[in-house]
C-alpha cells in the first residue's frame, strides 16, 4: 500500500518498521502494524537507555493523523525490558507515543496546532457575523462566544478526556426517572437519585418489586 511508502518519507523511526497496512472490516479505518527491526534493542522507559529484553504485552492501537478521511491506527506489541540500572522490568519506550496515552505524538501536535486555527477562526466568524443583519446568525455567534473555552477544551484535551464519565451517570438519572412517575413529590425523586447514583445503602425490606 502507498501509505507505507508516505510514512517512510515523513514519519520514520530508527529502530521500527512499517511492516504492512491494511483495511478494517468495516472499511472505516486503516491498521498500520509496526514491528521493530532487526537487531535493534529496546530502549527502557525510565532511563532511556538500551537494555535486554524480558517479554512482549499485549497490542496495542496507537491513534494516527487521519488521511483521506479514514482513521489511521498504528498497531505495535509492547516489549518489557529487564533494565538493570533501574533494577526493575519496565516497558519500552517507544518514539511515537508518550506513556500510556493513545494518541501518537504526531497527531496530539496535529489536534494542538488545529486549536489554535479554530481559536482564531471562531473568533473571526464571531466577530463577522455578529456585524450582519441576519439575527438568527447572531444568535448563534452569540452562543458560541459564550462557550468559547468548553468548545475549544475538546481539542486542546487531544482526546484524552471521554464525555463518558458524565453519559454513564445521566443515562442512570433518566433511567431512575423513568421508573419514578408514581412518585408523588421531588424530594422522593431525589432520594430515589441519592441511591442510584450513589450507590446508597437500602433499607432491607420483606418484599422486592423490582
């Protein structure tokens, strides 16, 4: 495939190999697999210095820029290293990524020089529309100047925040709703909330309804 080839030219590691690149099955997204090469030694993670090998983890999806509008994954099997400097069994440190975050450096610059673009073209749109005539226009430019950070924070965070913490428990506030509508007042509502979404201790009683 050509994108071994643009990879070779503009994001190469010593020490790696672009082994080959392939299709998802839905079509989706593209898996470049990653192998070191040969004869080359792992470099430990703590003191950044060549040490023997121990054994391999499992492997891991390493998040790329995308290209032509597929998700490009770089997929890599971590080695352990036997550091004996460090005295301990650490993984390797690998070039393209930083610790345990699964974005590849080369695209959290790409989503950190992106942010600064939208900063300055939000701001641009904002200031333009906002001396039209047309007031629905206005009305948006107003909304987005009042949410400015929070719309930006999604790419400065480079992915590494999931609006998933807040989903989970908003699914469990609705779905506690849902069962509440033979209750009578908001304060029982709110203990039924108490105990859902805190996990609250329940009285033991004779009979269970659901």
């Amino acid at each position: 495939m050509e994108l071994i080839t643009i990879l070779n030219r503009c994001h190469r590691f010593r020490g790696f190999v672009y082994q080959h690149a392939y299709f998802s099955a839905d079509k989706k997204s593209i898996a470049v697999a990653v192998r070191p090469s040969k004869g080359s030694a792992a470099v430990c993670s703590r003191c950044h210095l060549p040490a023997p090998g121990y054994d391999q983890l499992a492997e891991r999806r390493f998040e790329f820029i995308p290209l032509w509008g597929f998700l490009v994954f770089l997929l890599y099997t971590m080695r352990r290293v036997d550091c004996r400097r460090c005295g301990v069994v650490a993984v390797e440190e690998v070039p393209r990524g930083d610790g345990k975050r699964t974005l590849t450096k080369a695209y959290m610059l790409f989503l950190a020089r992106w942010a600064r673009r939208l900063c300055r073209f939000l701001d641009e749109w904002c200031r333009q529309t906002m001396r039209s005539r047309i007031e629905p226009m206005k009305k948006i430019a107003r909304s987005l100047r009042q949410h400015r950070e929070l719309i930006l924070n999604y790419f400065r965070a480079q992915k590494l925040i999931s609006s998933g913490v807040v989903e989970g428990p908003n699914n469990k506030a609705k779905v506690t709703m849902r069962k509440s509508y033979g209750f009578r007042t908001y304060r029982v509502l709110e203990l039924a909330l108490y105990h859902s979404l805190g996990k609250l201790p329940e009285p033991v009683s004779t009979h269970d309804f659901f």
